[in-house]
C-alpha cells in the first residue's frame, strides 16, 4: 500500500493558535493555576452557554518497546508530573487530554479528546486479550523510540507495517523520538531521522526534558495529532459522500 503522504502543518488548523490572544477562553478551559487541568474519564472542559463547541473524540494508542517513554510521554502530553522512577505499566492506563483547536476553513473551534491508551509490554504479551482491545476502534497510532536507543529506532520498521493492513483503514501514525534531553547519549543520528523520513513520510517529532507550565513544548504534537485526525475524518467522510460526523458533545 502507498503511504499516503501527511498534510503539511497548518493546512487545516491554525498553528500556533494558543499564542493568540482570542484562544485564552478555550485554553483557560484546560488549565487550573496556569498549570493543566487533569482530567477523569468522565470529566470534560465547560464553556459558557453563549460560546459553548462541540467535542471530537479520538483513541490513541502508544507504541513501543518498554522503558522507551510511553507513559512518560502521555503524562507529557497531559500536562501531568513524569514519574521519575521506572515502572513497568501495569495492564492498560489512558489517560485523557483536551486540546482546543481552530479550524481554518470555517474559523470553527473543536476540543479534541484524545484517549492516550498506554500498555505495559508485558502485560500485553501475558494477556492475549489486551492488545486487541487496544486496536479496537483507534483512530492514531504514536510509535515511540528513544534518541538513547537505537534497537527502538530500528524497530520502528517492524512495528509500522503491523499497523498498515487494510482491516484498520486508514490510520493516523506519528512518531515521537524521547530523551531527545540525553543528547550526550544520543544514539540515532539526525540523518538517520532525516532517511526515516523520506522513506516512511511520517511526522517525526522530538521530545524530553522537563515538563514545563507552558503548552509550547506539546502544543506541536497535539497540534500534528489534531490535524491528522481532523483530515482522516474528512477523506473517510469524503469516501462516504458526506461531511464528517461524529458524537458530539454539546456542552451545557
Ligand atoms: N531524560 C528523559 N527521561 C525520560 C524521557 N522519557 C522517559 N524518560 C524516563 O525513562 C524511563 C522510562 O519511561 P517510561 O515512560 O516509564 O517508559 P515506558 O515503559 O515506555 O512507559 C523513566 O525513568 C522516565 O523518567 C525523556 O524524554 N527524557
Ligand atoms: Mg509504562
């Protein structure tokens, strides 16, 4: 199969939109103190009913060998303290991020929800019914590696083609490099990346270092995440002789 190649950024959502001063009221929804607001499973942002959107919701699921920075990444992403010791996920954690994007075609404001699903490696091969409960209905797929690792980075080329069979349809994929911070200790080099690239058309993102308060460090990912999706929405869609439809949640 061909891959296909991913939008440009910015083709659909305004980049960089959490810089503007008109999404303060949508990003304040996420963040508590000017830290990020954690999330349950059953909580969502509220919106006054004047300015209330609706709500896409999305299950990701991350990829990679254990130790690679899976639930580091997904802590990350929400906002959250990355456990600084080791430990092996236990069976199946997700963990809930709402990010407001910016539609360019319309000006329309959407919160994505994504539901990070992050699974142990061996919980995965000890219980045979986790993975394909994991692969049920998943809109993204975020393959990690670690920079301090080359065998992640290699692996990558095993891992990918097993999310490629045409029982999943079209799939959105990214790839997050961790520990990109350990650059003393780096193990894959910047051609290595660059040839990746060229050979699978992913987006490639970077990412380590200390969480910080700020949404610049994960807004690109989320940003690339948002995008993809919002795109893989609009070809099913378009497949389908529709607009794209999905369960929104409209806010009280
Ligand atoms: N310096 C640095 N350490 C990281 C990074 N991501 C994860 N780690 C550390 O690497 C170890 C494994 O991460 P973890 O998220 O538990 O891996 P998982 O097994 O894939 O879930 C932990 O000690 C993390 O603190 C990163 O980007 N930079
Ligand atoms: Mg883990």
């Amino acid at each position: 199969m061909m891959a296909r190649e991913p939008p440009p950024p910015g083709s659909f959502i305004v980049p960089d939109w959490h810089r503007c001063k008109e999404s303060k009221e949508y990003f304040n929804k996420i963040l508590h103190k000017k830290k990020r607001k954690n999330f349950g499973l059953l909580e969502s942002p509220v919106m006054p009913p004047h300015a209330a959107v609706d709500t896409v919701h999305y299950k990701i699921f991350l990829s990679g060998k254990s130790g690679v920075g899976k639930t580091a990444l997904a802590a990350r992403l929400a906002g959250l303290n990355i456990p600084k010791m080791h430990h092996e996920t236990t069976g199946i954690q997700t963990t809930v991020v709402y990010w407001p994007v910016k539609l360019r075609e319309n000006g329309r404001v959407l919160f994505f929800r994504l539901q990070l699903w992050d699974c142990g490696e061996n919980a995965l091969r000890r219980f045979d019914h986790l993975l394909p409960s994991c692969k049920e209905q998943v809109d993204a797929v975020i393959f990690l590696f670690s920079f301090t690792d080359r065998t992640s980075f290699e692996d990558l080329s095993n891992q990918i083609p097993k999310w490629t069979e045409p029982s999943y349809g079209c799939l959105v994929k990214v790839v997050v490099g961790t520990k990109f911070d350990l650059f003393m200790h780096c193990d894959v080099p910047e051609r290595d990346v660059r040839k990746f690239q060229e050979t699978w058309r992913l987006p490639v993102h970077r990412s380590g270092g200390e969480v910080s308060d700020g949404l610049g460090d994960v807004a690109p990912i989320l940003n690339c995440l948002a995008e993809n999706l919002w795109h893989q929405d609009c070809v099913r869609a378009g497949a389908a002789g529709q607009h794209p439809q999905h369960d929104t949640v409209t806010l009280p």
